[in-house]
C-alpha cells in the first residue's frame, strides 16, 4: 500500500517551546493516521514568519512558500486550532487567506487533496469553529471526508486545557479514529483515480 503524505498545521499563538493543547490533539491525529499508512508532520504555523496576504508569496522574508510547497506535496492537511472567543485562532485565519490564494492558481493544486481539522477550547464553539475552517477549505478545493473533525472542549469559562485534562474522554478519541479512517481512505481514492480536469 502507498504510503500517503500529511501535514498537520497547528494553529496555536504560542510559539515553540510552549505547550499546546492544539499541538497535541494534532499529534494525536497524525497518530491516528499512521494506523492507514498516512505519515507527515507537523508544522506550528506560530514559529515560522508567516506574513499577511492572500498570495502564495508575499516577498523577502515570508516563510509561507516553504510551507506551501509542503501541503501541495501531501495528500491530507490537517488544521488545528483552538477557539478563541468563539472563533478560530487569528493564526488559523491568516492561514486560510494565505490558502485563499490557491483559488488564483493555473493549473490548480489543491483539488484532490483531503482535508480535516481538530479543535480545543474551554468554550462552546467547536460545531462553529469546524464549520468556518471546513467551509473555507473546501472553497479553496479541498475535499472533506464524511466526520472530518474532532474536538474537545473544556467547561464553559472554565480554565482547563486539553493538554492538562487528564485521562483523555473516549469521545474525543472515537472521532480522531473515525477522522483519521474516513481521511485516509478518500485521499487514497483520489490519490489512485484524480478528480476530471475542469474545462
């Protein structure tokens, strides 16, 4: 069996080395992938110099190119982001208008490639949260899979995070496992039999 690509992009604020929950629930995705022949890496978008804008490159210093050519050599991207007053990370937002730019692009790359996102909070959200990134995703070609996310958030106003939670709940873990099985097999099938060029 081929041996699929990944990148798990973490949305967090904090650069490395600070602990993230974001960081780790991506990690447990990528996991999860490895279980389907699916290996990446992960890439925390806070450490690099990503600027602004709404193209694949915007001039001297811009380190998004370097992470551009990494997703357009995978089959799966995987976002993951915290909620932030109900919101996805400002970084999470940078990103997708930097993936805004992929609309602009001949011939198109993104088409083909599968995508999903993991969500922590101490806040409701997650439904809202997955459904901007998921939406913006497949604007810009991604497909998404039947269960393509999974979350875990904390009690309302509450302080705890994921990565101090404790014994992880088993819903969260079923939806990463169903996430990861879902992911992987459509982006084999895409992978083997491509979407028809657009005339």
């Amino acid at each position: 069996m081929t041996t699929l690509r990944a990148v798990v992009l973490v949305c967090t604020l904090k650069p490395s080395p600070a602990e993230s929950s974001a960081e780790l629930l991506g990690r447990e995705v990528l996991t999860a992938l490895s279980d389907h022949d699916v290996a990446g890496e992960v890439i925390r978008v806070a450490d690099h110099a990503v600027k602004f804008g709404v193209s694949t490159d915007e001039g001297d210093g811009d380190e998004w190119p370097a992470i551009r050519a990494k997703i357009l050599d995978a089959q799966l991207l995987i976002i993951a982001t915290p909620i932030w007053m109900g919101q996805p990370s400002s970084v999470c937002k940078m990103v997708l208008e930097r993936l805004d730019a992929e609309l602009s692009e001949e011939p198109p790359a993104i088409p083909g490639k599968v995508a999903a996102v993991a969500v922590v909070g101490n806040e409701d959200g997650a439904h809202h949260v997955t459904a901007e990134v998921l939406q913006a995703l497949n604007d810009v070609g991604f497909t998404v899979a039947g269960s393509a996310s999974t979350y875990w958030v904390g009690e309302a106003m509450g302080g705890l995070d994921y990565k101090d939670a404790g014994p992880k709940p088993d819903t969260t873990g079923a939806a990463t496992t169903t996430l990861a099985a879902n992911a992987a097999h459509l982006a084999r099938l895409l992978a083997r039999e491509p979407y028809p060029a657009s005339s």
